[in-house]
C-alpha cells in the first residue's frame, strides 16, 4: 500500500523521471516488531478499556506501560533507553521479560540513589534500659559505595519502630532476627536483646517489643569483638515522619494475559498496588522532592509521587530490592 501511494497519489509519479529514478528517491522501508512485555499489555485499545473501566488510575497510573505512567512510578529516562538498547530491533514478534526492565532500573538507581530508612508495617520496641526523655543522634552513610555522597544525622530514642517481620516470638532454624534472649544490630546504633513482649489480650499478637541496649556498642560494633547474626533498621518513634507508601506490583498475574483464560482482565492482579497508610520514615524524607529517588534499605526504591506534599507524603514503590517474581518460580 505504501508503494502504491508513492506510484500513484504523489506529484512524484506524474513526473517524467524514469522506474529506475522513481525507486532510487523513495524512502526506504524498514519493517520491525512491536514491543511487548510480559506480565502487561501494549495495545491501546485494551488499555484505553483498563482506563475507561477503572481498572487501573488513569494513563499515568503506574502499573501501566505508558512513559507517564513509568514516570509516576518513578522510571527514570536513563533506565528506559537503556532497556530499549538492549532489547534492540528485531522483526519477529517476541516478548520481553519484565525482569529485564526491572533490572535496568534497579541498576541505575542503585548508583545514585541515597540510602534512608523506612517502616512499613511498623511495630514499637522500647528500649528499657535507656534514658527516658532522652534521645541522641547517629551518623549514617548516604551511600555504602560512595563516600563522596556524605552522611546524614538520624534521631535515635528510647522508643523505635521495627518492620513487623523484623521479630518472631517462635522463630524457625535460620532465622536471624529479632526473637526474645536474641540480639541484633540496629543499623547504625546498637546491640539490642529482647527481655520481653506485650501483647493484645484479646487477639494474642504482639504488640510491643522490649529490649535492652549494650552502650558500649554506639555505632553498631562490640569493642568486645562479639558478632550478631541479624541487622534490622529502624526509625526514631518520636521523630518518624508518618507517611503513605504504594507497594505497586506486575498489573497481571500470568506472564501472558489472556492466552489461558480467552478473557486479559480474567488476568489482573489482585495485588498490584497495596496501601499502607501509617508508614514510618526517617525525619529527613520530609525534605523529598518530585525528582528525588531513594533506596529504602532492605525495602526497595522509592519515590514522591504526584500527590506528595509536606502535609500530606506519599511514596511510591518503584521496585523491589529483587526480583520476588522470578523467585517465587511464577510461570514464565
């Protein structure tokens, strides 16, 4: 069709060059295949219906594969040209794996992003045998790689926060966290041992954790030369800065949307986005901004979405530390 156009519809045609003339002036045709990712889908018209169905946030939400909605979730241009240079031109159709992309991102941002620490499902520890009233503060690396991005002070007092899964009343064999008799480090501070739990009389889950603290371990070392298995982050109860976080996910659930189930929304995941509305974060994310990206430790990268204010903080996952997909063996 494109030929016919060029021999018949343009004043090309009328004139009085010759076949030969006429072919060598013609742009050249380069075919290629369309871009398609596992675990989404690119045509428009089925994403135009995610969108009109409210299936999904708008074309920016950020589980969509639009450049606004990897924008929102905080890709950065870097990472996408660098994604599209490996996967190169090619003229038969083929899906690319989304761990591909993920770890285009990933690697760049692991060069340049700071380091802060972050409580997602937060659960209080107080330290008894620390000073009450008191509170000090600590110095911690931007970066573990890179020196020349500095340090930050961060808050420390007699009641933290701890991830939720960061203790175990009944641990299994290797598990090296927090446990009652065990102690870990708390990154950057000190050796803490648990002495005791409260719980919730009527549910039986725990609700608070008590430990003790070795002073003499400031900074997260034993001058005595014992060593701890665990290492758990942690924020300053009095100092957090409350947040909302998004933890966003693949938008579907099998890799190939629609090819079992003859119907692509049969397909989404009921888990691509999780809110969690009463996070904790170090105080110095109050100062983040729309461009900023950060590695929150243990957790994933993060960024300020759309919505961010100072009144009102929300951050976005943007990927996880690994890929979890591929090692919790999801069918390919």
């Amino acid at each position: 069709l494109y030929d016919w156009v060029l021999d018949n519809a343009l004043p090309m045609a009328a004139s009085d060059t010759d076949d030969r003339d006429q072919h060598d002036c013609r742009p050249r045709q380069i075919e290629f295949s369309r871009l398609s990712l596992e675990y989404t889908i690119m045509s428009k018209r089925l994403l135009t219906q995610l969108v009109r169905e409210g299936h999904v946030d708008g074309w920016d939400d950020p589980r969509m594969p639009t450049l606004s909605g990897l924008r929102r979730r905080g890709y950065t241009p870097r990472s996408i040209r660098d994604f599209a240079e490996r996967v190169g031109i090619t003229k038969k159709d083929h899906v690319i794996e989304m761990g591909l992309l993920e770890h285009c991102i990933r690697e760049d941002l692991d060069k340049g992003s700071q380091r802060r620490m972050a409580v997602l499902r937060p659960l209080k520890l107080v330290i008894v045998n620390y000073p009450e009233g008191e509170s000090e503060e600590l110095d911690a690396q931007n970066h573990p790689h890179y020196p020349e991005m500095g340090t930050r002070k961060i808050p420390f007092s007699r009641e933290i926060f701890i991830e939720h899964d960061d203790f175990m009343e009944d641990p299994p064999r290797k598990y090296f966290r927090l446990s009652p008799g065990r102690e870990v480090r708390l990154r950057f501070a000190y050796f803490v041992t648990c002495v005791d739990v409260v719980k919730d009389p009527e549910t039986g889950e725990v609700t608070e954790v008590h430990c003790t603290y070795d002073p003499a371990t400031r900074g997260g070392n034993a001058p005595d030369g014992r060593k701890v298995k665990g290492t758990i982050h942690w924020v300053s109860a009095t100092h957090a800065l409350t947040a909302q976080v998004r933890l966003y996910d693949r938008l579907f659930a099998t890799a190939y949307p629609g090819r079992e189930s003859g119907n692509f929304l049969d397909d989404l995941n009921p888990d691509s986005l999780t809110v969690l509305p009463a996070c904790r974060l170090e105080p110095a994310l109050d100062r983040a901004q729309s461009t900023d990206r950060y590695q929150f430790e243990r957790l994933g990268y993060f960024c300020p979405d759309r919505l961010h204010s100072t009144t009102n903080p929300v951050f976005n996952r943007i990927v996880a530390l690994r890929d979890s997909w591929a090692k919790a063996g999801h069918a390919r």
